[in-house]
C-alpha cells in the first residue's frame, strides 16, 4: 500500500524525471532501512553460474543503474547481482528527450534511450558505489556496448576497449548486441556478424586471461527477442563454439501486438513489462531445450510477480532479471522473487 503511494507520486513526473528522483534518493532510503517499511529481506539462496556464486537467483537488468552509482543501495533492496550499464568507451548523451514512456495499462515501458552513459573512465570511478555489494557477497555484472558514433563494421574495436577496461572489475560481463535504440545495432546478431565479434571478443579476454594468470571472467551475450526462433539458435550455437559464458534472453521487444491502440504505443524504442513476458520465456524455453544445461540463461523479460519469475526458472533459466516489474511493483517484487524461486529450487532439487 506503501509503495502504491510512493509510485503515484513517482507516475506523476514524467518517466526520466522519475528516474532521476529516485536514483538521488535511494542511498539514503536504504541507508535508514525505509525500504522495510514496503519490503522485507530475503534470506540467502545461494547459487552458483557461470562458476561464480550468486547470493540469491534474482538480479537487476541493465539499464537502471547505468553508470554504477548506485549499486550497493540496489543490493541492500535483496538483489543477488546487479548489472550495470550499457556502457561504452566514450560518454555519450543518448537520444533526443523525451525517449522514455510509460505504457500503464498494459504493465509496459517504451524507451529509446541509446546508451546515454558517462563513459568507462568515469563508470569505473563510480562503481566504489559497488564495494559494499560485493563485501556481502553481492555479484556485479557490467553491460557493455558500443559509441553510437563508432561505424558498425568496427563495433569490436569498442567492445574490446570497454572488455580491456572493465576485466578487473567486474564478477561476469554483459555483451549488449540487441538494443534497438542505437543505430545497426542489432546486425551484430547476423550470422557473418556475430562470427566476427564473439570470436574477436573471446580472443580478447584470452588475451586478458594470460597477462591475468588465468582469471577468467564470464562473459554473456544478451539477444533480442524479435529473431526468428531459428535465428535465436543459430547465435546460440555460434556462442556456445566459441566458449561463450552464459546468454542473456531478452532484451526489449519492437514488437507492438501487445499493446496496440495504447498511448505511446507508436513510440519507437523497445518495449519491456508485462507485453515481453510471453515471448521472452519462449525464448527461454527455446533456448534451454537446445543446450540441455550446456549454457547458462539469464532470462530477462517482463516479470512483474514471484509468479513470473518462477515461470522463467520452470522454462529454463538459471537467473532472472528485474526491470520494468521493479517499476511498476517495487522492492516487495525483488524479495518475493527471491523467496519464490528459493522455494521452486527446493521442491525441484
């Protein structure tokens, strides 16, 4: 009931607007434990993917904390992981405001943002907000992509720069192909494209692992639901030859069938919430039957309850990412997820 009001408030700005607000004040709320007073904390439920131990199996997708400024108060709201990002080798604004709309009726957000973010340089700086995090056991993970100004036919050049800065300082990273809010972006997922860049990319962090005695960070790919499901499976296979980590299912939809006839709904950008969840743990099903337990899914893609979430697991996840369900349902969604999906891993052990 607490949040309900809370969200009124926030739905009353403008969606950005909103954002801002709450991401200037989150430190301090979870600082005094005022999120207590619409959530709870969930007791551990540790797992462990892409070798690497998760306090609990719910995470925060990319695209909320994009610079890492905030990451230990996420943390402190039950997250296991939260992943930063997009970010690219040089700052850069965005797209023309406004780009970001709330779909109400249909549990939905459009966004265009374009990978507006501070930069790596200064995102590394910033991530001192992740100390606490990952102190109590918290995993961050760091979304990474390309400069909208840096022509597609040398995207790898910018994914090996921002792979080159970040190898240090993060527990798993993100490789964003399927963004549909910067230009030619999703073409990386075609079959001559991807070849090119994930081998390009693993051959940079073998690179990274010898002068690094070994240490292997993790590495995800995140895909676009909007592939053909024989598409989706080929840029599976070409992850798995090359010793990809883990594969991130999914991104936003461009897809309008869900939401046709709303307010915003002709707004370019990807769609998220309640609309992509069918589509998305599709996509995870898809996914989990062709790897047989050989690639770890992230699934990412309109979970707005506990219920949600654990569909997700049933169709093959290893993990599950909020987002837009955050927004809309707030913390209680985040301890809820937890408690649920530490219950489903129970009864299926």
């Amino acid at each position: 009931m607490l949040y309900n009001t809370a969200r009124r408030v926030l739905f009353a700005m403008n969606p950005e607007m909103a954002h801002s607000v709450t991401m200037a004040n989150l430190d301090w709320i979870v600082h005094m434990g005022l999120h207590k007073l619409v959530s709870y904390v969930p007791d551990d439920d540790p797992v462990t993917v892409m070798g690497v131990r998760f306090p609990n199996a719910i995470g925060l997708a990319a695209g909320m904390d994009k610079d890492g400024t905030r990451v230990s108060a996420f943390g402190g709201l039950g997250f296991g992981h939260v992943e930063v990002g997009t970010i690219t080798p040089l700052a850069q604004p965005g797209n023309p405001k406004p780009r970001l709309f709330r779909l109400i009726p249909a549990g939905g957000i459009i966004n265009r943002m374009g990978f507006n973010n501070q930069g790596v340089e200064q995102v590394l700086k910033n991530l001192r907000s992740a100390d606490g995090f990952r102190l109590r056991g918290g995993v961050l993970g760091i979304n990474i992509g390309k400069n909208a100004v840096t022509p597609i036919e040398n995207a790898l050049s910018d994914y090996e720069k921002c792979l080159d800065a970040v190898y240090d300082h993060a527990d798993y990273i993100a490789v964003n192909i399927s963004s549909p809010n910067t230009k030619n972006l999703r073409t990386l997922q075609g079959e001559e494209e991807l070849e090119k860049l994930v081998a390009g990319i693993c051959a940079r962090r073998e690179a990274l692992k010898e002068a690094r005695h070994g240490k292997h960070v993790p590495i995800a790919v995140k895909l676009a639901p909007d592939l053909e499901n024989d598409d989706i499976l080929r840029c599976v296979d070409t992850l798995m030859l090359h010793g990809i980590d883990g594969v991130i299912a999914t991104n936003t939809t461009i897809s309008r069938k869900k939401v046709e006839g709303l307010k915003h709904a002709e707004e370019t950008g990807g769609l998220s919430g309640a609309p992509l969840r069918e589509r998305s743990t599709e996509v995870v099903r898809l996914v989990a039957e062709h790897v047989k337990g050989e690639l770890p899914i992230i699934a990412s893609g309109g979970v707005m309850s506990a219920a949600d979430a654990v569909e997700k697991m049933e169709a093959g996840a290893s993990l599950v990412q909020l987002f837009t369900g955050f927004i809309y349902e707030g913390p209680k969604l985040v301890a809820d997820s937890v408690t649920a999906v530490a219950k489903w891993r129970r009864e299926h052990a």
